[in-house]
C-alpha cells in the first residue's frame, strides 16, 4: 500500500511539474503589437536600408502607432466622428514620427508603400 501511495504521489508531482513548465514558456502571438511592428520594421528596413537608430526608432513609433490602434480605433464603429478623428490622429502622429526619422527620399518612398 506505500509504494502505490509513493507511485501516485510522483506521478502528481510531474504531472503539476509539466503543466507547470509549459504554462511558463514563452511563444510570441502574431497579434501582438510588438511583433507586428518587428515585422512593419524588417519590411522598411529591407526598403530603405535603414541605420540602426532609425530603426528602433520607427519600431517604437510603429508600436505606439498600433496599441493607440487596437485601444482607441479597432472594433469600433468607423463611422463615429471620434473614432475616425483618433484614427486621423493617430496616422498623423505616424507620419510625423517617420518624417522626423527617415530621410526626405526614403519618406517619399514610405508614403507610396
């Protein structure tokens, strides 16, 4: 009777251990903001052969761009007044971000993309 209490108390032990183990492990969610800003980045930076700080300053524009996004535009109703005046808002601050970062060319090509 021990030994299947031993049995049964080890197999506890490393079922709550796995669970354990894969509940702590890291995967990145494609819907993330950072994540899809990397992506937004990679794209422009193979474009435009950006420097290294132009990069990490457009991945950070970009990932405020896109959390004021999903908080203030996404899932709304686009014809509300407010919601389209966040969105107009939120672009422009974009826009002034990449024109302050990128070099005139390079923002003339961004805006084409």
């Amino acid at each position: 009777m021990k030994n299947l209490f031993k049995i049964v108390v080890v197999a506890l032990v490393l079922v709550f251990g796995i669970q354990n183990t894969v509940a702590q492990s890291l995967s990145q969610d494609q819907e993330r903001p950072e994540v899809i800003a990397k992506l937004k980045t990679s794209e422009i930076n193979d474009a435009f052969d950006l420097t290294g700080e132009q990069q990490r300053y457009i991945f950070r524009a970009l990932t405020a761009n896109e959390v004021n996004l999903r908080k203030h535009v996404n899932g709304k109703d686009a014809s509300n007044p407010e919601v389209a005046a966040n969105k107009k808002k939120y672009d422009d601050a974009l826009s002034q971000a990449m024109k302050k970062t990128l070099t005139p060319e390079q923002f003339a090509q961004w805006q084409k993309m």
